[in-house]
C-alpha cells in the first residue's frame, strides 16, 4: 500500500514491484491482500464514499467511476506483462495471461485456488511468478471494483443507501423493463453469436444477470448467451470474473465520443449504456464489417472452404433440428466436439483447424450428416448436400451473376 502526504493514493503492479523485495515469493495470503489493498486505494484515492454523499446525482459519479474501471481494464489488458505470444506448430498465437490462469485452474481439478493455478502457470511458461502475481493481483481488484459498481448502481436505483463496503441485497426477480427492445440491444452487442462459444442460435439464447441479482436489470448488468452457456454460468465452470472481463470486452469495441460535455456518439455494436438519474445518451449505430481475420495456415484464410464447413455444420444441424425437434435441440455441440477433437483453444473457433485437414474435416461431417436419421430415411439415393466442387462452382456462378 502506498502513502503520499498521510493519504493512501492509487497504486498499480508497477508500484508494489518496485517497493518489494522480488527474492521472496508473494504467499497467497499477499496475493489477497494485495488485491483488497488496490480497492482500497483505489476508493481511496477517489474519495468516492465522500463524494457520493455530497453529489446530487449519485449515479452520475457512480457510472462515471465504472467507465473509469472499464478504461483501465482495457489498459491492463494491454499491458505486456499480461499478454502473451507463442508458437503452436505452425500458427502463432496470442492471448492474455488471466485468460491461460483461469484455463489451467478449470483443467486442473487439484488446484484449489486461482494462486496455485498461477503458480503452476509461471513455471510451464518460465514466467517471473512476483510480477505475474502484481499483474494479476491488479486486474483481478480491477475486476471485483466492477462487479461492486454494479451493485452500487443497481441500489442507487432501488433507493437504498451505498458505501464502498458491497451490500448483500436479496435476490428477488423483477420482470426487465421491454424485454423485447433489451434482448435486441443485448443481440446486437454480442453480434448475434454466443460471446462464450459459436452458437448462432440467437432464439434460444437466454439473457444472464452478471452479478446474479435479478433484480437488477441496468443494461451493463446484462448478458445474452446460448442456454449452454447459461448452465455453464450456474455450474461456474464459466466464471463471474470470465463474464465481467468478456462484458468489458463487447463494451471495448464501442468507440465512445464525449460531444459538448452532454451527449455520447457511440459507434459500433453496443446499443445501451448505463443511463441514470438525468442522464442523456445519443446512440448512433454504424454498421461495421463482421468479418474475423484468421492466421495463414488455417480453414478461416479460406474463406471459400471456411464457408463450405459452416455449410456443412448447418446442415447437420438442420437434420438433427428435425430428428430431435426445437425442445431438445441443443446447438454448438457439433463445433465444441471438433474443437477439442482437433486441439483447438476454448477461444478459438473451429475455422482455426489447419487447412492441410479440411477434406478429412470434410469427410468426417459429410459422414456426420449421413449418419442422422433423417439422412437414413431419406435413403442412399437422396443428395444431403453438395460437395466441395459443387459447392465451389455454384458460389463462382453467383459471384459472375452478382
């Protein structure tokens, strides 16, 4: 913890590295602790439970220290100490640190905690676990600081009083206000694709109160998801952290502009922001290309191939969609089989297979599809889809057609 002037201030990673004897290992216990003591600067520093008494619009400050938490973790993300690029067989990949911890705890059944993960993390990478632990320490604070905004936002609406301590508040399901327009706006951010897998089935998908009140229906406090997922949420084998960082994350690919001090232009896929009080905020959407550039080397530089295996998958889906009918229809498990058939991350998506596999990827859902019932009643004569060539000739003829 950091003291200028008898005034606890403001402290990050960079701060605790370089008050601290980097000899001797940071013990879990530190590890908490460290995490509480950013919170605390952090309030601290801001002055927010005296502020907040004194300010005649409370959630004005309130949104404007979430949106200073958001910023930051977008800093952080950024950071060097965090990121991370290695080679895997013949595709470079990148990622964030917190992202590969968070992996190898839920690989990992015998670590109890995030700390023993981070340690064992270090030691497969050859990373220094003192500044890991600093990094780590930060954006974890970071995380929690958000979560607790959200709470204090959330009970500013209700009229209840807030401090700095979280308030336990009782979870009593309230109905969100025009369902219809928040789901559309909740689709529009996650571009119309589970944020969580590569689900596609937007009429399914079920919308998910971050801090697990669902009572408290503000926008930021919302995340629309596939039904898989969802239950992935209950079982936490998907994380609270892991939800607040992929919210964030659809947050940061908004452009915010500050006009004139009153209005906000946003531009691209966020449609609502936390709006409270007397609040104002012009949404100004612009549509924005939803094409993913994929590594040399795999399906999705292909984007004839890439496109030819997504015809496939639905295909399949169509037939099982039949043979099972919409209540039991569960989408996405074909593509989550391939990826860990084929090794690919839990981030990444199945067009990140090799191309030197695309025709026994081909073959194996060729086999896939036949191999439904509705492809067994159709008979062997019956056509279940095209082949690649066929494929490529009918998408060359619409192209010279278009």
């Amino acid at each position: 913890m950091i003291i200028k002037k008898n005034k606890l201030i403001a402290m990050t990673a960079y701060d605790v590295l370089k008050n601290r004897d980097m000899t001797i290992d940071i013990t879990e216990s530190e590890f908490n602790q460290l995490i509480k003591d950013y919170c605390t600067a952090f309030f601290t520093e801001k002055n927010y439970d005296e502020r907040l008494g004194l300010h005649r619009n409370p959630i004005e400050l309130q949104n404007e220290i979430l949106q200073e938490l958001y910023h930051q973790l977008t800093i952080i993300q950024n950071r060097a100490e965090l990121r991370f690029v290695e080679q895997r067989g013949e595709i470079t990949v990148g990622g964030y640190v917190h992202s590969e911890i968070n992996e190898t705890w839920k690989a990992d059944k015998r670590l109890p905690t995030l700390y023993h993960a981070m340690i064992v993390y270090c030691k497969r990478t050859s990373r220094n676990f003192i500044m890991t632990a600093a990094h780590i320490g930060e954006y974890l604070a970071l995380l929690e600081m958000v979560s607790k905004m959200q709470q204090d936002i959330h009970q500013t609406n209700s009229g209840k009083v807030v401090n700095s301590i979280p308030q336990k508040i009782k979870k009593e399901r309230i109905k969100i206000p025009k369902p219809t327009k928040v789901r559309a706006e909740l689709q529009k951010e996650i571009g119309s694709q589970c944020p969580f897998c590569d689900n596609a089935d937007v009429g399914h998908f079920e919308i998910h109160h971050i801090d697990e009140d669902p009572s408290h229906n503000e926008a930021i406090n919302l995340i629309l998801l596939c039904p898989t997922c969802h239950s992935k949420i209950g079982k936490a084998d998907i994380t609270r952290e892991q939800v607040i960082q992929r919210k964030q994350e659809l947050l940061n690919t908004v452009k915010k502009t500050a006009e004139n001090g009153k209005a906000i232009n946003i531009h691209g896929g966020v449609a609502n922001i936390i709006s409270g009080g007397t609040n104002t905020i012009h949404i100004k959407q612009t549509k924005k290309s939803s094409s993913i550039e994929y590594p040399a080397g795999c399906i999705g530089s292909d984007l004839l191939k890439a496109n030819y295996i997504g015809y496939l998958i639905d295909r399949y889906e169509e037939y099982k969609l039949k043979e099972l009918g919409k209540e039991n229809m569960r989408y996405g498990i074909l593509r989550r089989q391939l990826k860990i058939e084929y090794k690919i991350g839990k981030a990444r998506k199945v067009e990140h297979i090799p191309l030197v596999q695309f025709e026994a990827l081909v073959k194996q859902l060729q086999k896939k599809i036949d191999g439904t019932m509705i492809a067994r009643k159709n008979g062997k004569l019956h056509r279940n889809y095209d082949s690649y060539a066929e494929y490529e000739a009918a998408r060359s003829v619409a192209n010279k057609t278009s």
